[in-house]
C-alpha cells in the first residue's frame, strides 16, 4: 500500500533532524517513490509503498522522539475512480 509521511519538528530540533536525514536507511521492506521538503521550514514529506505495517512502525520509530510523524494511506485518484465505479 501506498503512504504519504509528514514529519513535523520544533525549530530547536533542526539540527537533530539534519543529523539522523543524513544518517537514515531506507529499510528494507519500503519502496520509496520520494521525499520532498517545506521550503518555509520544519517539515517534510514522505512518499512510499510498503507491505507490511510493521515496517512502518519500525521506520517510524527513529523519529518519534524529535518529530510528529504523521502516515496517512493514500492512492492514486484513477485508482479511487475505478474502485468507486
């Protein structure tokens, strides 16, 4: 399944969030399809498929204790549409 990540950090934790970007591996288990930044600061966003939530929670944890994550299930709309229908 596809989720869209988006990580939020207190201004004094910049550093700190910088340092473990830098330091961070995809793990194994999550396909990334691209990260973008908030170029007005403090945010940043996530987009991958995984499998298995557990995964999820594992990535997950190396940040939850410097920034809300935030893991949202999303799709492509052609594929809503075709659900839908």
């Amino acid at each position: 399944m596809l989720f869209m990540d988006t990580w939020t950090w207190k201004p004094e934790n910049r550093d700190e969030v910088e340092k473990r970007a830098a330091e961070w591996k995809c793990p194994e288990g999550i396909k990334e399809h691209g990260h973008w930044l908030d170029l007005t600061g403090n945010r940043a966003f996530f987009l991958y498929e995984v499998d298995d939530p557990k995964v999820i929670l594992a990535a997950n944890e190396t940040w939850t204790d410097i920034a809300e994550v935030d893991s949202v299930p999303v799709m492509e709309m052609e594929e809503v549409q075709k659900l839908m229908s």
